[in-house]
C-alpha cells in the first residue's frame, strides 16, 4: 500500500537529518540537502507543529529585554519577561499576565545589558555594568534634599547614580538624580544627616540589580559599599547560581562569587579573579559543570574553574583554581550555551562545538565542530548580531535561534536531533517573529519550550500553523 506522503517514501531507510553542504550526488543514505520546518523522529519525515501564542495586552507591544523562568514556593512555573520599566509575569497554571513595576526612575534602555537569575526566592534582573569612572564629589545638603557638587559631572536628570564613602552614611546608596547645572545634580535620601557631607566621597553612574520578591515587589539592591571585602552586589551583565552563590561577570575580564546563602555580600578583594588578563579577549559567558566547577567561555578562549567550599570568609579557599582549556575557539554569543549531561555545546566564531569530558573529568574540546554538516547554513549567520543568539536543550533537541542573512533578530531556528546526532531543520516562522530567548516552563502537566520576544509567550510545537500576526 502506497504511503499517503510524499516525503515518507524518499529516505531510503529512513531519514536522518541535514546535510546541506554537501554535493547532492554524494549525500549518505539517510540524509537530506534541505529541511525546514521538519522533523525526523524514527526515520519518517513530518512537519513540525506551530507555535501557539499565550500572551496578549500589557506585553504586546513593549520592548521585551529578557526572560527568564520562575518556581516560587507555590510550586507553580512562570515565564518572566523583563521590559523597559515593569516584568510582565505569565503564570503557566492560570494562563494569566500580571505587570510588575520597577522602582520609580529604575529602567532598562536597549543599550544596556540584561540578565536574570533566579537564587532562592529571589529573581534578580541584571542591568548592566557600571561606570568604569567614578568621580570624586562633595555633597551638602537641607533636609532629605542632598546636592551634589563636581565641576562637569556628564550626568543628565534620570540617571541612576551610586554614591559611596561619605562617613554620614545616610548620603550612600543607588539614586535617580535631578541635574541643576553642569557642576551640580540632587537627589532625596531618606532621614536627615550632617552637612556637609565628610569623608572621601565618589559618584558613578551606575544601573545598580534589582530583584523581584515573587509576589508584587521589586526592590533595588543596596548599593551602599562598592569595594573591599564586605561590598554589595556589584552590578553587572550576565552571571548564574551556583553552588548556593551567585557568580557574575565585573568588567571584561573579571569574575566576582557572593558569599554562601548571602547575595548581598560579595568579596570584592579576595573572591573576584582576572582572567587572561592583558589578552584581547573577553568574558562572554558562565556555564556550572559538575564536581562544584563551571566553565568560562571568552570569545576566543575557554577556561575552567572550581571554588573551594571550605573556604568563603576571607576567599576563595587554597585549592580553588582558574585553568586554561583552549585559546583556538570561544563563544559568540552569551545565551548560545547549553549542556545536556556531560555535554556543552557553544556557538562560536567557528561553528558550533561540543565540549566533552574525559576520564579524569577534564573537559575536552572537539577540534571538528558540530556544526560542520550544515557550514553553508552557520555561514548565513549575521556576525554584526549573532549576540543575540540564543539555544535550548528540549526532548532531545538543541534549539539554536540565529539571525540569517540580513535579519537583526533570530527569525530562524536550526534543530539538532541528540538521537540521530544529526542536524534536523531549519525552522523558519512568519514575517515579523523572531526568537528572543527560549524558556523550559510547564504547560499543563509536562515541561514544555515556549519561545518570548516582544510580542509575549509562544508556546512552540503545539499547533497545526504558527500563531502570529
């Protein structure tokens, strides 16, 4: 009896996955020119399903920065978008949106950098690094009105300034500033303290974290001690927690850990590292691996590292270390990184890779990448945005959303099948969607990948057409 699709009949034994560059006469048995918008799953071809979307009304529309997944102590899995000035939160069980605000002033701007991490019932939102420059100042002040005197300071009204070191500590913290001249700003502080203000005092603009409670609050992290060993949470671009500390990146090439179960105390002299100082490269990600280290990708280097447990009070500890893996590849693109088992895989200039580990549990790098059947597609990529790239691991899938050709967002997906071990398709969507980040959240009563951009929350691979526009 003849098969009802065409494209069942055409593999031979069975389809495989891509090969796309390869010379269509000499493609294995199994393998394909060309797929899109397919899956292979037991050797029969079929289309993949489309994405339903979830979100309407205060997401669509706004400037979607980041997202994120949250599990509170309810339980229940909620897809966190971070925008301009609010978190729009979907709550996957009631399949509702609810609008969180920031702190009046705090906002994100497309020049910043954006990151969540969600440590214990926290959900921090990272806005950047600051200022490297931070200017010497006097203050006086009437009442809870401080101003502030530095002859050309660049700040406009709006900015987010940190002011550190005065001895009447009423004057430290995180402000939104009011600009009165080219050598004066003010802000309001809480209480009321001696003026002038004493001691040796620095101003420097800086988006300092905020974090969401879980519920209807998000509050500013303290920003009071920027140095030494008993500093605040240092703003930053991107980090992760692990090992019941949050780590982070500080400047290019630097690393700072928090103290244990405490986010917001951080050893800025002993727990923070340079790593290849000096070299023209710089951090591009953080990856936990197993045995207490993680992995740290620069675009052109990667290195591992493990901190000590036994230690945190005052360091690291003696047998923490940074090692060098490789200075031949590195990754591009922050949230390209994904590690399924034992297994990292990494967008790089190059292709994708694979990091594997050896017997002795040291990590390995394949010299050959992965990507290296679909070179003609990895090619396409378009380097002037290819940071914005973003993968997920799923149902033994690697979801890899890049921006081809002339695209500025990642309007294409490229699928790899674990189980054939072979690139699978590239997904292609409707004019005017693109993959923003991936997110693993519930749906129902599984796990389910949902897709965010500034449209909302799509559900992928549900529906019999891509819901959108």
């Amino acid at each position: 009896m003849p098969l009802s699709n065409a494209i069942e009949v055409d593999g031979e034994t069975g389809f495989v996955g891509i090969a796309s560059r390869e010379n269509p006469t000499a493609i294995t048995p199994g393998y394909v020119q060309s797929a899109q918008n397919i899956r292979f799953d037991r050797g029969v071809a079929a289309t993949r399903k489309g994405s339903k979307r979830l979100t309407d009304g205060d997401a669509v529309g706004e400037t979607i920065f980041v997202s994120g997944a949250y599990s509170g102590t309810d339980g229940i899995d909620k897809i966190v978008l971070v925008g301009g000035s609010a978190i729009y939160v979907y709550n996957t069980d009631t399949e509702t949106t609810t609008t969180v605000n920031f702190p009046t002033g705090r906002t994100i701007v497309a020049a910043d950098k954006v990151d969540t991490i969600q440590a214990n019932d926290r959900f921090y939102i990272l806005r950047g690094e600051s200022d490297a420059t931070a200017q010497v100042v006097t203050i006086t002040s009437s009442s809870t009105t401080a101003t502030v005197t530095k002859t050309d300071h660049g700040y406009s009204t709006g900015d987010e300034v940190t002011i550190t070191g005065a001895t009447e500590t009423e004057y430290n913290g995180s402000y939104v500033v009011t600009v009165t001249g080219a050598n004066e700003f003010t802000y309001t502080f809480a209480g009321s303290a001696t003026s002038p203000a004493t001691g040796t005092i620095y101003a420097q603009s800086a988006k300092p974290p905020l974090y969401w409670d879980g519920a209807s609050t998000i509050t500013v992290v303290t920003q009071t001690v920027t140095s030494g060993t008993a500093a605040n949470f240092p703003p930053s671009d991107f980090g992760f927690y692990f090992n019941n500390r949050i780590v982070v990146r500080r400047q290019r090439d630097k690393i700072s850990v928090s103290d244990y179960f405490d986010f917001d105390t951080w050893d800025l002299t002993f727990n923070q590292w340079s790593i290849n100082l000096g070299a023209n490269d710089y951090l591009t990600v953080f990856l936990p691996w197993q045995e207490g280290k993680f992995v740290l990708f620069e675009r052109n280097s990667i290195y591992y590292a493990y901190i000590d447990p036994n230690s945190y009070a005052s360091g690291p500890g003696d047998d923490s270390y940074i090692k060098s893996l490789t200075t031949e590849i590195g990754c591009n693109a922050t949230k390209s990184i994904v590690n399924a088992g034992e297994n990292i895989f990494f967008l790089s200039d190059l292709g994708v890779y694979t990091l594997t580990p050896s017997l002795d549990l040291k990590l390995l790098g394949n010299q050959k990448p992965l990507s290296e059947p679909i070179t003609d597609l990895i090619e396409r990529i378009n380097v002037n945005y290819v940071q914005n790239a973003v993968a997920e691991i799923f149902n033994n899938r690697r979801y890899l959303a890049v921006p081809l050709d002339s695209a500025t967002t990642n309007t294409s997906i490229l699928v790899y099948n674990m189980l054939n071990g072979a690139w699978e398709s590239e997904d292609t969507y409707p004019t005017g969607f693109s993959v923003d980040d991936f997110v693993i959240a519930l749906y129902g009563n599984r796990k389910r990948l949902y897709a965010t951009n500034s449209e909302g929350v799509f559900l992928l691979e549900e529906n019999y057409q891509d819901e959108y526009a």
